[in-house]
C-alpha cells in the first residue's frame, strides 16, 4: 500500500474547491492508496526514473507520480481539464 503526499500546489487547490467536490476528489485519491495505477489512467511521461500519470475525477485531472522504491504517489498537480497542463 503506498502513501499519498500533496503538494503545495495541489493542497491548495483542494482547499479552494466546494465541499462535496473536495470530498469526491480526496475519496478517489486515498483509492490511488490501494491501486497505485486504476485502469483508468494514462502515463505521461518519466521523471527522474519516477512514472507520471494522468487521472481523470469528473471535469478534474490529476498528475501524479508513482515513486516506487519509497511507495509514495506525489500528487503533483490538480486543476480542470483545460488548464492542468499550463
């Protein structure tokens, strides 16, 4: 089972959202917990040997990093679909 970490970033944004989005957003993150890569998941890309991915929760993406050796996932970033690659 791995460990989740937020970044700054992202604990921010949570922080901005309405409850009930929040809420939905943190369930399906504790979910990354216990299935590091759902099927519904994209790789992007490699980061330094860690394995970057894209997860879609309703009108939100998140990027996340799987760092493997440690069993942490870094959420790196979550915003809307249009501006989480910015």
């Amino acid at each position: 089972m791995y460990s989740i970490e937020l970044s700054q970033r992202s604990q921010k944004f949570l922080e901005k959202l309405d409850d009930h989005i929040r809420k939905r957003i943190e369930d399906r993150l504790i979910n990354l917990g216990e299935t590091s890569i759902p099927s519904d998941t994209k790789f992007i890309c490699r980061d330094m040997g860690d394995k970057v991915f894209r997860y879609h929760i309703g009108d939100y993406r998140v990027l996340y990093k799987v760092k493997e050796r440690e069993e942490i996932i870094l959420i790196a970033k979550i915003d809307k679909r249009g501006r989480v690659y910015d």
